[in-house]
C-alpha cells in the first residue's frame, strides 16, 4: 500500500469518525453540494435535449439479457435510476455513435449495455490494464466479440505516450465513457490528453461516479459544457460533457 493510499484510509476513518452516516444503507460515500450559479461549464440547451432523449430511451430499454450474466449478486442493470446502464444504452440509441471509447472495462457489464443500441456499423473498443478473461465474476464471454464490434485493448491511456499510439483510432471517437480510477488524478491525465487529440468531431463524454469525494474537483473544474446525470443514472454520479475544442 503506498503513502497516498494510506492517507486515503485515515482520512475515510477519521470523515466516518466525525461524520456517521445519517441513515443505515447498503452502501454510503462522502460527498458535498456546491453552488451553481459561478460554477464554469454551464449546459448549453443541445446537451440538455440530449440528455432528456436518453432518459426517454432508458425508460423502456430491457437489458435484462445483461442482468442475466451476473452470478450470486446485485441485477445492477436491471436498477435504474441509480445505476448508469439504462443510461448509457440511451445515449447510444440517441447518438447512434460509429465509435465508442470506454476506459475502465472491468467485468464488462458496461460495454454489454453500450453495445446493446450500437449501430450495425458501429465499434466499440473498451481500454484496461487488466483483461477481461482473469476476472472471476467477468460478464463477458468470447462470443461478444465475435462480431467485431466489441475489442478490448489493453492500454493505460492517462499515459501520453501510450495515447499517441492510439491517436488514429480516438480522433473518430463519437462516445468517450470513463469509468477508472476515480481519484481525480488519473481522470485529469484523460482530459488533458484528450486537449491534444484532434477529433473528426466534438466527442460526447461520460464520466462516472462524479459524486464521489475524490471526483468532485476534477468534475467542478471541467469547464466544457456538461450536465450532471445523477438522478438518471449512477447514484454515485454520472455527468455528461460535450467536448468541444477551441
């Protein structure tokens, strides 16, 4: 465990010390409620429409066939609002994206909801540093990627150096959906990557678990016009940017 980590755990017990939790839950995060009117990157009237078409198409999307693929826990698919799935699924039935980028594949539940409305000519290509095959509770199998659509690489792309071997493909990205670290560190090294990609056109960007304590800079300091999901989507966060490039 290194010092940064180990910070991190005094702090958490010292905050739950201090602070105990004002209800008996399953699962709780600290958090905090900021102003709206001064913060930057107010939501322009087409991001809002947008969000508001996905919402549309989450109400009546089934991804029971994902929820299906979970042994011995939580359906998390099948709980919307508050997880994201529903959500992501929607925004791709609206956007009908020809690239998607995920950071963060982890089990897969995310890339499955994501390549549930992809287009038939549609691509989506899920980074990690860890493949999908040595996680015991994966809820991908090889026949996901049989079509073509789906292909995980396994690259960390907060490394500059790693994200100028992939420029070619991020530069087509329609969709960004970015669910790693969620330390605020790593998800900073993204964005300012991604200042250096020239894109074919402005991407869309999902970050994950924006609520959390250690996200709420990096989300409050994201001065592209976004919009912040929660209720919709993951009960820990979820915020919406439009990417757009000076």
């Amino acid at each position: 465990m290194n010092s940064s980590m180990i910070l991190r755990a005094v702090r958490n017990r010292l905050i739950r010390k201090l602070l105990p939790k004002p209800v008996s839950v399953r699962h709780a995060e600290y958090s905090m409620v900021f102003s709206a009117d001064d913060e930057d990157g107010r939501p322009k009237m087409e991001l809002i429409q947008l969000a508001m078409a996905a919402i549309q198409q989450a109400m009546v999307i089934d991804l029971s066939e994902v929820s299906q693929r979970i042994k011995n826990d939580i359906k998390y698919p099948d709980v919307w609002p508050g997880e994201h799935y529903k959500l992501l699924a929607g925004l791709v039935k609206v956007l009908q994206p020809k690239l998607i980028i995920e950071i963060g594949t982890f089990t897969g539940l995310s890339a499955l909801a994501l390549k549930k409305c992809l287009p038939p000519d549609g691509k989506l290509v899920t980074f990690d540093i860890i493949d999908w095959r040595k996680l015991a509770n994966r809820a991908l199998v090889e026949e996901d990627f049989a079509d073509g659509r789906l292909e995980q690489r396994l690259d960390d792309l907060s490394d500059p150096t790693v994200m100028e071997r992939h420029l070619g493909l991020l530069k087509g990205a329609d969709l960004i959906f970015i669910d790693a670290a969620k330390d605020g560190v790593q998800e900073q090294r993204f964005l300012t990557n991604f200042a250096g990609v020239q894109f074919d056109k402005p991407p869309f960007i999902i970050f994950d678990d924006i609520r959390l304590w250690n996200m709420l800079k990096i989300w409050r300091l994201i001065r592209h016009p976004k919009l912040d999901l929660t209720s919709f989507g993951h009960w820990s966060g979820t915020g919406l940017v439009a990417f757009e490039q000076k």
